[in-house]
C-alpha cells in the first residue's frame, strides 16, 4: 500500500492497514510486528481525528469530545486509593477529581465471566450475616490497593482523559482516563502484576485506553506467570477484627495498646479532622481513633439521607487531616477509650504530631484536658502563635485584658496573686492504698454510719442467712464477714472461685479475698444508702517507680493519717477522679512525705496550683540537700524523664 498524505503528517500504509483489520475483528494481534503498537495507536488515532480514508465516517464521542483541551491533560497528586481502579488527585487549583483507570476491571466477588467477556473473577465464601468489607473480603483486592497505594499517595501523576463513560445502573458518570508516574503506566502495571484484569470492549467501541494493546499484553504476561487472579493457588485471606463501634470489644483490646506504646497503623478512612478509623498492622483489626488533646469543629455529615450543615472550619479542618495521614502509615499511642468504644489518643505521621498541626493551622482549638498531657507546651505555644497571626478560627479573635487588682503594702510588694479559697472538710482516713491513695469518711456522716450498721447486723441476727445459699456475681452488693465476725457491706469486685471471691468494703475502702460462704445477701432496707467512703488521690505528687520506695512511702502516709481525723480539700479532678490535699494537725501531708524523700512533685500548670506546687517544690529541695529518703544517694531523676526533654517513643 503506497504512502498517503496530510498537511499535517504522513500515514503509514501498514498503521491504516493494521487499524482496519482491529476495527473489524477487535483483535491488536493482527498489527504488523514490524510497528511498534504504541506508535501504530498515535498514527490511528491522528487519522481518526482527522476522517482519513477509512476513517471518514468516525465520529469521535460525544463526551470526550465536550471536555476542555486543557482538562484532557492535567497533572495531579494523589490523595486517595478508592479500592483498586479509582484514585482521588488533588488538582493544581486546590481542587480535587476522582478519576477512574480506563479499560481496567478490579478483582471482584462471585464466579462467572464478566458480560463484556472481561477479566477473571475470584469466587469467595461470605458468612450468612456477616458485614461485607469489599476491600478485605474480596481476594486481591486489598492486594491492588496496597500496590497503587504504597506507589501514588502523596506522589504527583501525569493523568490523560481517554474517555467518559456515562452513569448506568445506579453508578455515577466515571472519568476514565491514562495514568502516568515516571513513565509507568500505572494499569499497565497493576494488570501485569495480576491484580486487575483487561476489560473487553466491543469492536465498534473506541472508548477505551490510549494504551489498550500495552493493556492487554500485560495481561497475557500475567497469565503466563500464573500471577495474582490468574493463579491456581487459593487466594489470599484477610481475616481482620473490627472493634469500631463495639464498646465491650474495645475495652478488652485497651489494656493491650495502652502497654504497647507507639503502634504502627494505616488509616482507612477520615471522617472529621479529629476522628479517623485506623488498621493497626500488627494487631490486624480496625479500630475508631480519637485525636486527644483538641476541640475539633464538626464537617458537615449525613445523618439518615439528609445533609447536616457543619460547624465553622470544619470541612477545612476534615480537608487538612485527609491530605495529611489519608492512607498513609502513622504512629499511635492510645490513652484511653470512651463509652463508645472509640480509642483517644495522639498520632503522628512522619515525626510530627497529627493534634500539634491543627492546632498550628487555627482549624482546632487546645482541650482542657490536655493540660496533663506531655504535648501540652508544645498545643499551648502553637495556639499562642495562631492567636496572634488570628488565622482561621481565630479570624476575629481579640485577647481580653485582664485587669490586675494591686495592693499596696507596707513591704513594697506591687501585687499579690489571688488563690482561690479553700473548702476544706472533716474527713477520717479509713483506708491508704498504694500509689497515694486513700479513702475517708465525712465527719458529720460518722454517727448516722455506725447507727445504720448496728441495725442491719440486728436484722441479720435476727433472720440468719442460710449457709450456701448465696451465689456471688460481679458486681453485686452484698454482706460480708471480716476478720473481727462483724458483718459489713461490700461490693463484689471479682468472682474467680467459690474459695476466691474478691469484694470492697464501700464504707470503707479496703479490700479482701474470701470464700463465698463469708458473704450474704444484703437486705433491701440497707441497699439504698450510698458508699460512706471515697477515694482521692493526694494532690501534685507522685510515688518513685521503686516497689521498696513505694512501700516505705506507703507505710509512712498510713502511720501519718490512718484513722485519724484530718482536713481535706479537693484541688482538681481528672475525669472522675478527684485529687486533695490532706492536712493533719496544720501540716500538709504531701508536703511533709515529700521533705521525707517519700514522693515526687508533679508539677502541674493550673494557676490555681502555682502556689501548692510551689512549696512542694521547695521541700522537694531540702530532701535532695539533705538527702533524706530516695535522695540518699543523689540524684534519682531518670535520664530518660520528660525534664530532660525527653519524650515517649524517641
């Protein structure tokens, strides 16, 4: 066939050849294998644009015909993997587009070929009632996605429309384009590996990939090597726990990541800028994690088929923590869990911390209850400093100006900082744990206490409790018998046996292991009466991590206060523990076992407590100068403590 010509360019016989027999017998393998194939497609499609010869009666499609010229190629990085055929690209004008890999099928459920004759589909058992995870349920899949993900997140590609296939049954309009990533076609590899297959288009159907031929030459490659889908072996499972939403579940795994530190994850899905749904690779379950430390703005949400408006810089804030971690591998460390069952605590992703960014970017405000946290300089300096720049949220900040009430006073002291006022009560110590710890009761309830019980061992006098006919459940109050015969109320804290019941004595704090056959049930007229005692923790110290130090401190606060009458004042609360200062006799406890060498400040930052910190601080001092107690032989702080500046995980 002689040469044929155009303004523009020259067509190659064989290409217009080769093209003929593909349009009429759909099969590439027919070209000339003296041209290379991806030259052949160039040649074609310049002579389909232009109506040459065979040509002359193309009408190219309608929808890739209506794109812009400068949409049909665009340059994008890539935020998000949507299972293994689709990727989100964040685009050069801060907008984002879902694209599609054109002429490429995923790995899929169920048997049978596909109806355009396309790619292999692997069978897979699913549990009656069971909830469907595509991406973990049906083999391959997670495979495909763990391929394009660890290849494109965060990466720029070079991505070309080839064509736009319409919305049918019930799926929307899907953008099928080319992507490039230095020169690898991202399909082509994907197919090649066996983790997607070719679709099969219809003779007369030109919306297809730009690089159809590469396409399908991967694919017989690929059934060759017997790779992915193609291969006779059983596939991969992926048996995964999901303790997302399950509060009972969640409570189990705490204990575990709490002990485990910094755990690696993969985060799956972001549903707001402070909360993301988290695999942990090693512990291979899913789980809800919590951002701790912030105040986060609430995005707009879709509450049962009907769109909630969010609260202000919250989409920005949901915008800013999906580019950052969106399928990305992090850090976690979990601190606790709520009555959801959802896990709270601090991520970080490429060193830094995840609550630290937000809060620099003015997209979350500081939470109260950061206030003991390690991290909590660094979320107090960066609000400071977006404070002052009044970014986003603090837009339309001012700073309030206190007013400072000065004294004058004959020792020429300028001013003088206001501590609130105490409230202190008459307690008796009843119990001291380790760990300062203690349990007291109210004074004034100490008359009412001892009447209530001489009346209900009266009754169980009177209507003795038949021995064996008490089966202890956890949980459940009861009536137990000490050591001194007296009968008192208790709650039952652990069942291990009928010979190890474990119970709490509630109006007074202590503890004890006994048979089931020292409990009774306790009579309904004194169930209704509160526990008579209540924990407290002693104020802004903490015993040494030394099991003999914390014995001897234990030992010396018992000698100091137990059952004596002392003052208390409650000077904060942690959740729903309470913390105190305990005076005996006009001196304070704490202060006292600390100049003892017995315990350790806690120096924390309320203003309220400046002034209790500070004089535990002095007598800490004199401890280490006199070298009394864990001071005997210098200085006890560790190398590794936060003082040094040393954090968690480094």
């Amino acid at each position: 066939m002689s040469e044929c010509s155009s303004p523009q360019t020259s067509i190659d016989g064989k290409c217009l050849l080769s093209y003929a027999v593909e349009q009429l017998l759909g099969d590439p393998s027919f070209v000339t294998n003296a041209i290379e194939a991806t030259e052949a497609q160039k040649r074609a499609m310049f002579a389909k644009e232009n109506q040459l010869r065979i040509w002359k009666d193309y009408h190219p499609s309608t929808q890739v015909q209506s794109i812009p010229i400068k949409s049909k190629n665009f340059i994008g990085k890539v935020v998000e993997v949507v299972n293994a055929d689709a990727l989100v690209v964040k685009l050069g004008d801060g907008t984002f587009q879902k694209i599609f890999l054109s002429s490429l099928r995923p790995p899929r459920r169920g048997e049978g070929d596909s109806a355009e004759g396309g790619a292999v589909v692997v069978a897979q058992p699913q549990v009656s009632g069971q909830r469907v995870r595509p991406l973990y349920d049906v083999p391959y899949m997670f495979e495909a996605r763990e391929f394009l993900r660890k290849k494109l997140i965060g990466k720029k590609v070079n991505v070309t429309v080839d064509y736009i296939k319409p919305a049918q049954d019930g799926y929307p309009e899907r953008l099928c384009c080319t992507v490039m990533r230095d020169d690898i076609n991202i399909a082509e590899s994907l197919i090649g590996k066996g983790l997607a297959t070719c679709l099969r288009h219809k003779q007369d159907d030109d919306q297809r990939s730009a690089l159809y031929d590469d396409l399908l030459g991967a694919e017989q490659r690929a059934k060759k090597n017997l790779k992915g889908v193609h291969s006779p072996k059983e596939a991969p499972t992926h048996k995964i726990s999901d303790y997302s939403g399950d509060a009972a579940k969640a409570k189990t795994l705490l204990p575990f990541l709490q002990r485990a530190g910094r755990t690696m994850a993969l985060v799956e899905f972001v549903a707001s800028g402070s909360r993301v749904r988290l695999f942990l690779l090693k512990d291979t379950c899913i789980i809800t994690f919590l951002l701790a430390g912030l105040n986060c703005p609430r995005a707009p949400r879709m509450q049962e088929d009907k769109l909630l408006e969010g609260e202000p810089f919250g989409q920005e804030a949901l915008a800013f923590t999906k580019e950052m971690i969106m399928q990305r591998e992090v850090e976690v460390e979990v601190e606790a869990c709520d009555k959801g069952g959802n896990f709270i605590g601090w991520l970080y992703v490429e060193g830094k911390n995840l609550s630290v960014e937000l809060v620099a970017e003015g997209l979350c405000k500081v939470s109260p209850q950061a206030e003991r946290s390690v991290h909590y300089t660094a979320l107090s300096e960066a609000e400071s400093k977006v404070k002052a720049a009044k970014k986003n949220i603090w837009e339309s900040y001012v700073e309030k100006v206190e007013e400072k009430l000065e004294e004058k006073v004959e020792d020429s002291q300028a001013e003088e900082q206001v501590v609130p006022e105490k409230k202190y009560k008459a307690v008796v110590v009843t119990e001291v744990s380790p760990r300062a710890v203690f349990w007291v009761q109210l004074v004034a309830q100490g008359p009412h206490l001892e009447q209530v019980m001489e009346e209900m061992r009266k009754d169980l006098a009177e209507n003795p409790p038949l021995a064996g006919s008490f089966t202890p459940k956890k949980g459940q109050m009861c009536v137990s018998r000490f050591s001194d015969g007296l009968w008192y109320r208790a709650l039952i804290e652990k069942v291990a046996s009928t010979q190890e019941v474990h119970v709490l004595y509630v109006d007074f704090g202590n503890r004890q292991v006994l048979p089931a056959a020292n409990l009774a049930t306790l009579p309904s007229a004194f169930a209704g009466l509160p526990p008579q005692a209540k924990e407290y923790h002693l104020a802004c110290v903490a015993p040494i991590d030394d099991e003999d130090w914390k014995d001897e401190a234990n030992a010396a606060f018992s000698d100091d206060v137990m059952g004596k009458t002392a003052m208390l004042n409650v000077e904060y609360k942690v959740q729903k523990e309470e913390y105190a200062s305990l005076n005996y006799e006009g001196v304070d406890v704490a202060e006292k076992l600390v100049k003892e060498g017995l315990l350790r400040v806690e120096k924390r930052r309320e203003k309220r407590l400046l002034s209790l910190v500070e004089t535990y601080c002095k007598a800490e001092e004199q401890a280490r100068r006199d070298r009394r107690g864990i001071w005997r032989y210098g200085d006890v702080t560790p190398d590794d403590a936060k003082e040094f500046g040393y954090q968690k995980g480094q």
